[in-house]
C-alpha cells in the first residue's frame, strides 16, 4: 500500500494568483505573496509563480517580479518561476533579471522555464512573437544557459551583468517533446498533471533514459505537478475544485477566463450541456479527498513515476479554504511546522 509520508518527496507550490468575483487583479497578487509566508510557515520546499499575458482572472503577468515581492516576504523557502516562458523574451534579458533576484537572495532562486507563447494571436502581437518562436526554444535555452556559464557562441564580447558565473538552478516545464530537450540539456524536469499519468509515465521514462548529466544536474529530478485538494471530506474538497473547475468549463466555451466564483455560486449555474460536460470532466481525476485517501492517492503517484517532488496547483475560491488544504496535505506528508499543530481553520 502506497502511503504519501512513506516516501522521501519535496512538497512545492505554485500560485497562479487567478482573480476571485469580488476580488481584484492586485488583491489576486497580494494573495500570492500571503500565500508563499503561509507555505514557507508549513514546510514546503519551493513556492513558483507563473506568467501568463493578457489572460483575463490571471493576475500573474510578470513571474520575475513577483517572485522578488515573495522572496522579500519570506526568508527560507526558495522561490521560482513556473515558469517564464522563454520564447516570449530575449535570453539575455531572461538572464539579467534572474541574476538580479539570485544576487539579492542568494541561494533561493529557481528558474523555471516553459516553451509556451501568448495564447491568442493578439497577444503575441502585442508580445511582437508568433507560434514559430516556440520552436526556437532549444536554441534560446541554450543562449540563456550560456549568459550564466560564459559558454556562449552568440554575442562573444557582451557579458550579463550580474548573472556571469552565477548558478541558478534552472528547471523545464514540460509535456511531452519537452521532456526530451530537458533529458538532453541535462536538466530538471517538471511536468504534469497527475490526472493523465500515462502520458505522464511515458515521458518520466524516456526522460530517465536520455538524460545526459550536465553543469546543472548531474541525474535526473523529476517534478510532477497537479492539483491536490484536501479538505474533511470529499464533499468538502470536491466544493475546493469547483471554482477552477467552471472557469475551466466556461473558457472552452467561451473563450476567456472568468474569474473564479464561490462554490456556492457554481452550484446555482445552468449550465448547457457541453458546459456541464467540460465542467463535470475538470473535476474528474484529481488528488482530492480526506488526508487518508490523498495520501494514499499521491503516495501511489510518486511511487509510479518516482518523482522527486510535487508541485502542488492548486486554485480556489476560498484562500481560507486551501490554506486549510495545505496545511493538511503538509501534515499528511510529515512535513516540519510549527504551525500544522493548530488549528485547520
């Protein structure tokens, strides 16, 4: 029987700092860096930020900002991106701004780096890319790399100031072919969700078999990532999915992402039917439960794909709410606090 505190993973968490009905933009970033103090008071590992532009309910434009504002709410816990998107910026700029947070807080910086660019064709207008930048992204990874070791082939006699010399983990955000680039380049993978784990296996597996050790890594680090919701019952963390779950429905059929609503709320909805399919399909397969059956659920996961460490995704209406959640996936994991024995408000 697989059991979560039975095994020797990290716990992260990534914040999407998504807007709440009520709440605005700025609320959604304050409640990003109130959150990472709450992580960091709990034990985990690692609190990420993410970029997305110009997604309406999505507060978090600008990952390395807002990673400096977290680390500078909090004192141990490394902070990092998931991710900047690499193919959206100039690597030397990618690399400047990460050589500025790792020398103001040394030795808690993590880059994280996906392949994504903006997701409509204005957005990437105005972001002066197109879906062909993606494909560039190995050659991009590697001149980012390059302004941190000095082994460069571009731009021979430009130096980035101060990031020359500086070590700052970084780590590919990946599905499918991007695993490969990471096993290549030799460095850590993260990768999700745990809801379509076969697809998850396969690349794990072939990411093992083709790492090729490197200045950043010498084995292979595996990072799944998925939402975990634990609550009192499974009532009360399915209610936890609910929000995401609906603004999930609601952008497939509607084209934009609204912001999240109380449960409550959703539950009064008529929905179409395709609404209530999509809606009914984003709460299906997730980690949620009591804190027995996550901990069975998410040993069980970590087990199969011998995963490092879980970045955990989880949005919600209710900052109470998954507080509470992970303060309980926190103790079912053994993780060290002084907090998780008070309350579970």
């Amino acid at each position: 029987m697989s059991s979560l505190t039975a095994s020797a993973v990290r716990l992260s968490v990534l914040d999407r700092s998504r807007t709440r009905e009520g709440y605005d933009g700025p609320a959604a970033l304050r409640d990003t860096v109130d959150l990472a103090r709450r992580a960091e008071a709990l034990g985990y590992h690692r609190f990420w930020v993410s970029e997305h532009h110009g997604v309406p309910g999505v507060a978090g434009s600008a990952p390395t900002v807002l990673a400096a504002a977290v680390a500078a709410a909090t004192t141990s816990i490394r902070v990092g991106t998931g991710g900047v998107m690499l193919p959206n910026h100039q690597p030397l700029v990618v690399a400047e701004q990460f050589g500025v947070l790792e020398s103001l807080f040394p030795g808690r910086v993590d880059m994280g780096l996906g392949r994504s660019v903006g997701f409509t064709d204005g957005i990437r207008r105005a972001l002066g890319r197109d879906k062909q930048d993606a494909e560039d992204f190995k050659a991009r990874l590697e001149e980012l790399l390059g302004w941190f070791t000095g082994d460069r082939a571009a731009h021979p006699h430009v130096h980035a100031r101060p990031s020359e010399g500086l070590r700052v983990p970084p780590f590919l955000l990946a599905t499918g072919e991007g695993a490969g680039i990471a096993a290549r380049a030799g460095l850590p993978l993260v990768i999700g969700d745990l809801r379509g784990r076969e697809r998850l296996l396969r690349a794990v597996e072939g990411y093992r078999r083709d790492f090729r050790p490197s200045v950043w890594a010498e084995q292979p680090y595996v990072v799944v990532a998925g939402t975990v919701a634990v609550a009192g019952s499974e009532d009360e963390a399915r209610r936890l999915l609910m929000p995401e779950a609906w603004s999930m429905a609601y952008s497939r059929t509607h084209g934009t992402f609204p912001p999240l609503l109380p449960p409550e709320r959703v539950e009064a909805l008529e929905m179409t039917a395709k609404e209530r399919g999509l809606y009914e399909s984003g709460l299906s397969g997730h980690v949620a439960g009591t804190e027995e059956q996550v901990a069975e659920a998410l040993g069980a996961a970590v087990e199969e794909s011998g995963a490092d460490e879980v970045l955990v995704t989880t949005s919600t209406y209710d900052r109470a709410a998954l507080l509470d959640s992970l303060r309980r996936l926190a103790r079912v994991a053994g993780l060290s606090s002084h907090e998780l024995t008070g309350a579970t408000a």
